[in-house]
C-alpha cells in the first residue's frame, strides 16, 4: 500500500524545464494536461513570435524559423528511422 502513495518524482531534466517560468507552464499543460490545451498552446507559441517581430522587426521573425532547423532535422531524422 505505501507504494502507491509515494508520488513519482519526475526526471531532473522535466523538473528543470518545468522551472522555466513562461515555457515550463506551457510543456507542463502540454505534458499532463488535457487534450484541447494544445491548441491554446500552439496560440500561445505564435503569439510569442508575433510580438517578437513587433519588438524586434525582421530579425524577430526569421531567427526562431532558423532556430528550428535543428529541431526539424532531428524530427525528419527520427521519422526516417521508423
């Protein structure tokens, strides 16, 4: 019985990310919460990108889209392992 009363501690790197105030939020909603929250998270994203090119201007929309270029890479990458 006390085995399931323990709480299971999440893994250093989920604790961390989820200690980032604004993103770590957003990858706990999308993590643990419920299915539709992932439409407001996309908003969320997008809107964060928009007020970086009214802040920044052209630079503010170019460098995140470069940025995901890696993360892109490593997604083809995985899908063509299977």
């Amino acid at each position: 019985m006390a085995a399931l009363d323990t709480p299971t501690r999440l893994p250093l790197w989920q604790r961390l990310l989820y200690a980032i105030p604004l993103f770590g939020w957003m990858a706990r909603d999308m993590a643990e919460g419920q299915p539709e929250d992932l439409g407001y998270t996309a908003l969320a994203i997008f809107a964060m990108w928009g007020c970086s090119v009214m802040l920044f201007g052209l630079p503010g929309l170019y460098i995140p889209a470069l940025m995901m270029v890696p993360v892109m890479f490593l997604i083809l990458i995985l899908i063509s392992r299977g």
